[in-house]
C-alpha cells in the first residue's frame, strides 16, 4: 500500500472538546495544525454527544479561557437565551454550539480540519511519534509530525503509540483517595470488574408539547422508577434546551448504560458494535416509554443530523433525536509526569474554600486550569459515597475549586505527546470531578498552547517552563485563561489579570478563603450586561442558611447569583430587604439568577 505524505507541526486526534480547544489554541498561537476527528461534527460532548446543559465552572470567576468566550458567544447566538433547565444555569441546542466551533475552526488558516478520519498505525523513532497512518475519504495517508495531542474521550492514541496508560479503578492503598476501594474489595467483588469505568450515556432529544404536561402514566420496566425522585415534569425539564428541546441523560432509572463496558476499549471487536448498538437501543425505549407516559404530549427531538450507519438501528420516527456519539464519562487516562488524585480536589480543610494548589519542585504555582465540579460518579445501585467538596455559594450549592497542574497533561513515556480531553493523567476517582465540559475545554486550550510553544522553540513538552505557559494564557487576545482560583474576582474585573499574575508570582496572595489578600470588596453594582437580562424590584429574604427568596407583586423565587461582588452583599443581608436587581428568570429551576444592583 503505497501512502500518500502529509505534514503538520501538531496533529490533534479527536473531536472531542479538548480536542477541538488543542487545536484551535495551537493554530491561534502560531503552529499549523492539522485536527483529525473520527465523526463529522465538532466539540465531542459539548454538541455531538449533545451533553448541552454544561456542568461546572459556572461562577463568573470560573468562566475564563475558550469555556468563557464560549459560554458568552453561546449567549449572543440563542435567543431565548440559556437558562432554561434545573440542573445547569447554561442550556443550548447542539447545533448552536457545533456552529460556533466550526466557525471558530474555519477563520484560523494555520488549521486545517478533517473529518471522518480512521486511525490505522503509528511510527515511533525511540520516545517519539513521527508519524500517524490514517486513512481518509478511502486514501491512505501518512502524516509527519512534530507534537501529537489526545484529544479524545478515550484516550484512542495511547495503545496506538505506545504511551503508558490507566484503565480502570485504583485501591485506596495507591494514593491514599478517601473515597477509594480497598484492594481487597476490588479483587473480591465482580462489580469493580464488571463496572471498568463510568457508566456512559448516549443522549437523546425529546421535543416538549405545548400547554402544561399532563399528569403523565406510570414507565414500564426498567425505567419505572425513573420518575420517583422528581415527578415526570422535573424529569424532563431536567435537561431543558431552547425551543423546548430536552436533553435525556437522565441518570436514575434511566439511560445511563452500565453492562459490558470493557467492549469500548476493543474498537475493532464485535463486541464493541454490539455495545453501541445496545446503547442506542436503550436510549430509544427510555425516550419512548416517556412519550407513552405523556400520551404524546413529549414526542422526539429534532436536533442532529442523520448518519446512515445509525438508520438501521434507530426505531422512532423523526430521525436525528439520537446524539452522534455516547457520553463517555470516563476513557484510557494518561501516564503523565504527574497524576490529579482526589486529595488534590478536596478543600484544604472544614470551612476552607480552595483545594491546595499545585506546586513544583522550587515551590511555584503548576495550575494550567481550574475546575470546580463536585466529585460526581455514574455506576448502577446507590450514590457511590463520595468526599465532600461542596459549599454554599450565591444562594445555591457549588463545588469548591481546584486546579489542574501542567504536569498531567504530559506523557511519562512519550516525549512529543501532549493529553487535552478527559483522558489526561488523573486517578479513577479525580476523574468524577474532571471529566465536565467547561474544564476540558480549558485543558484542551492549555494543551494546544503548550504545543505551539514547544513547536516554536524546538523544545519537548516536558522542558516547557510552566510560567510561560501561564503568561501566554492569561494573555491571550481572544480568550484569556485564568489558572488561579481567585473566588472574589470574576473574569470583567478590571484587575482580574494582574491579580493572577501577582498570586502565581507571590502564591501567599492567595488566601484559605480563595479571596486575594488585601482586595476591597467589590461593588455589587458592578457587573456584565447579558442578553435578555432585566430590572427586577422587590423584596429579599434570606434563610438564615445561605440561601434567599426574591418576592414581588407578580411571584416568589428562589434568588441565586454567579457573581462575587453581589455573593459578597448577600452574605451580609441577615433581614429582608428592598432592592432592585438586574437579572433573568429561569421558570424551569425555578430561581431568579441575578447578577448586579441596579443601583
């Protein structure tokens, strides 16, 4: 076979949201780049895995980097803007999002994409991948290379290339995990053998009827207890997008998939056919047995194109409900220089609000990123009992910060191989808290960034100074990155960039409450205009319990905020009080999600 030559600086494998972050990040800072997806869209679970209610980083101190300016370019292409479900403050319809990233993609012209690639081999010369062997649009190809970038679910370029990985659970003898295993339960028990990793979902769209949802009929086996915990209206407003779209990735009872799971690591077996196959067939009776519960009022959502491998298997009418690929929660996760263990998410003590930052060896701050997602794990049965990482914020529960260190990005055993999705280094548990979008698509950036410097200065990933990489992201011109978890500055502070610069420089600016140390509080009049936002006047209450009530003469909601400035105000309320607020109302929380006074 004879193969045809290609050549890039950074070749990104994946289509997934790191991936697509790595790659737009390296083409903007200067390294042509060629993307490889398996699939023909972009954005992995932020659009074709149709994951479009996005879990974590939801603080305004938290939107930094590609998930910010992602975030708000969302909000100024969804008309009826994105709060529309209870389980997130942001929900958007899966084209929105795979339009904006491959309009992202189309203006870089150091970044070709290429869809519908198949991986075949890879060429090593010692530590290094040279070339990747792909096939594409019936062609044989052979790509040179300088930097290679993961930037898929599972991790699919590590048995390729060779590079060391983990699949699976970790005891708590490895590294100590609170919330780990013994060794002698997971040898002993089949559920850690037949449970390899996170239980996936693939997603599909149901399209809400109009008027209220009728009172609804009991769900057949297996999901006849899927509406025991909310009702039948919560259940499917769960996931609400605009247009009244509903994103089914119900966890209980419902289309969370937990059986033969170790086929999704054998992609060239039956086995693993059988898996998806199952999988969408699972996904389509829960969407059916809802409509049947509604008597029609649900019916399928319109919100993907139609891939023909998938007409045969799919059984409603109205093709394109289903997503494009699984949500896969959990993959192959890299052997990196360092690994993220669960301690390293946990707050540094009761009361405290920050996870302890990483440092390195001459005691600098190593953070490329911050999450903030609570610990959160899908297997059948119970809630897995999990530490508690969690506080009350803004009138609503959120999880506490913690950072990603550059190290666990890199490959211990591959010299020119960088991770950018959910499949870089961190353990089994840590994986519950890492794994969600916003994150990701910062990791993704830092990955991509991290590339184009190597490639400029002829450099291997490891001897890149991670202070170089933290000043080219918070000084990025299109989306700059925060990697510190500064809780009291949102990303329109005025002195938002200097202040990561002065705590990465000086770590002990930083105090155990995440507060930059000395900083006046901020005004609760200060804020960011948003769409659709509006003057609302009453009256708040608070709970005595971190929580508060706003109440006028046309209703009463309960009253959250994303904003540190009028966190901070609210915080000091300990009676009602008469106010006026700028914010927007989400009926189906339901809660008033404010941002500023007015005055």
């Amino acid at each position: 076979m004879v193969l045809i030559q290609e050549q890039a600086a950074v070749v990104v494998w994946g289509g997934g949201t790191g991936g697509v972050a790595a790659a737009l990040q390296a083409a903007r800072s200067g390294a042509p780049t060629l993307l490889l997806t398996p699939g023909p869209w972009l954005g992995g679970m932020v659009s074709a895995a149709g994951v479009c209610a996005p879990d974590g980083n939801e603080l305004s101190c938290w939107q930094t980097g590609l998930w910010g300016a992602f975030l708000r370019e969302l909000q100024r292409q969804e008309p009826e803007g994105l709060d529309q479900n209870w389980v997130s403050c942001f929900g958007y319809r899966p084209a929105t999002a795979e339009a904006i990233l491959r309009r992202w993609v189309g203006a870089e012209p150091l970044l070709r994409w290429w869809p519908e690639v198949q991986l075949l081999a890879a060429k090593r010369l010692g530590n290094r991948v040279v070339a990747l062997d792909i096939e594409r649009e019936g062609e044989a190809l052979r790509l040179q290379l300088d930097l290679l970038v993961d930037g898929s679910d599972l991790g699919d370029l590590f048995p390729l290339v060779g590079a060391p990985y983990r699949l699976g659970w970790e005891p708590s003898e490895t590294w100590g995990e609170p919330s780990a295993p013994r060794l002698q339960a997971l040898v002993g028990q089949s559920f850690f053998q037949q449970q390899l990793v996170q239980s996936p979902t693939w997603v599909v769209m149901g399209q809400l009827g109009e008027g209220p949802c009728p009172p609804g009929l009991a769900l057949a086996p297996p999901f006849n207890a899927a509406t025991e915990a909310f009702g039948l209206e919560r259940t499917l407003t769960y996931g609400r997008l605009p247009g009244g779209l509903v994103m089914l990735n119900w966890p209980l009872q419902g289309n969370d998939w937990h059986q033969g799971l170790a086929a999704a690591f054998q992609p060239d077996s039956s086995d693993y056919g059988e898996l998806l196959a199952a999988m969408r067939g699972h996904s389509e009776a829960f969407l059916e047995e809802l409509i049947n519960a509604t008597e029609g009022w649900l019916q399928p959502g319109q919100a993907f194109p139609m891939a023909g491998d998938r007409m045969a298997s799919t059984r409603l009418k109205g093709p394109g409900s289903l997503a494009l690929m699984p949500y896969w929660r959990e993959g192959r996760r890299l052997v990196g220089l360092e690994v993220v263990i669960e301690q390293q998410l946990l707050p540094l003590g009761p009361g405290e609000a920050i996870a302890p930052l990483p440092l390195d060896g001459d005691g600098a701050i190593s953070s490329i990123a911050v999450g903030n997602y609570p610990n959160d794990h899908h297997y059948p049965g119970p809630d897995w009992p999990l530490a508690a990482k969690s506080c009350r914020w803004g009138g609503r529960w959120s999880g506490t910060p913690f950072c990603i260190p550059y190290g666990a990005l890199v490959s211990a055993g591959i010299d020119n191989l960088l991770a950018a999705d959910k499949c870089f280094s961190s353990s089994h548990m840590a994986n519950g808290a890492t794994r969600l979008q916003p994150l990701i698509l910062n990791i993704g950036q830092a990955a991509g960034l991290a590339a184009a410097l190597c490639w400029q200065g002829k450099i291997p990933p490891a001897a890149l100074p991670v202070r170089q990489l933290q000043e080219a992201l918070l000084s990025d011109p299109l989306a700059p990155a925060g990697p510190v978890p500064l809780w009291d500055t949102a990303w329109h502070h005025p002195r938002w960039v200097e202040r990561q610069r002065r705590v990465l420089d000086e770590p002990s600016l930083l105090g155990r409450d995440g507060h930059f140390e000395g900083a006046s509080a901020p005004r609760p009049q200060s804020g960011c205009s948003e769409p659709l936002e509006s003057l609302w006047q009453g009256w708040i209450t608070p709970d005595g319990s971190g929580g508060y009530c706003f109440s006028n003469g046309a209703g009463r909601w309960p009253l959250i905020t994303l904003e540190p400035a009028l966190h901070q105000w609210l915080a000091g309320l300990d009676q009602p009080k008469e106010v006026e607020l700028i914010g927007s109302l989400n009926p189906w929380g339901p809660w008033l999600r404010v941002s500023r006074l007015a005055r």
